[in-house]
C-alpha cells in the first residue's frame, strides 16, 4: 500500500470517491450518479486545490487507487470555523464509531447529523 498526493490528472477521483462515500441507510435505494452535480455536492471537489486547504491523500494498491481523503474548509452544514476542514457525519452512519476511534469528537449536532472535529 503507497499514500501519495492526489496528481492534477486525478481530479475525477474526487468525484468517484464522493459518490462511493454518500452514506446509504439499509433498505434505500442508491441515488444516482448525477447526484455528486448538485451544487450542494460540488463544494466539494469543484476547484479543488485552489483553497488553503485543499489537500489529498490518495491509497494505492498494486497500482490501483483504492481510496482518498481529503481536506477543505468550506462554509457547508459542517462549518465549524475558518481555519477547520469542513467534517459532518450522519448520526446513523457507522463510520462515526470509526472516527471516534480516531479521536474526533462531536462538537454540534442537529436532527441528523454530527459536526466532528479531531484536534491534531
């Protein structure tokens, strides 16, 4: 397994990792791909690296990119502050016992989700 920084040439990455990401309760029907065109989905990945914090780590297996993380502060439903990378999680998604693990925290919550943050 290589970490490495996502390429310029990779940008569709995000795009793919996104809609992969899109939490799917059980029994719901995936939504289409075109999803990920929404504007409230394009925040994050449309200009990437052109913001202070736009950053990404992709994994590689054998040559194959097999997942991504990345960062960017944005003003979307998980603002927390200028200077935080933009983090929200659906309550029901079980990726949030993964991050505590980790050690992110919730700071906020609403009906259906966590704003977690991980102080590093």
């Amino acid at each position: 397994m290589e970490l490495r920084e996502l390429r310029d040439n990779e940008m569709q990455l995000l795009q793919d990792f996104l809609y992969e990401a899109i939490f799917i309760p059980e029994g719901i029907e995936p939504p289409a791909r075109e999803i990920i065109y929404r504007p409230e989905l394009k925040i994050y990945y449309e200009n990437f690296g052109e913001g202070k914090a736009d950053y990404c780590i992709v994994a590689d297996d054998g040559g194959r990119t097999v997942g991504a993380v990345w960062t960017r502060i944005m003003n979307d439903y998980g603002h927390v502050d200028d200077n935080t990378p933009s983090l929200a999680v659906q309550k029901a998604n079980y990726a949030v016992r993964m991050y505590e693990k980790v050690g992110f925290k919730t700071m906020d919550e609403n009906e259906e989700e966590y704003i977690m943050v991980c102080e590093l």
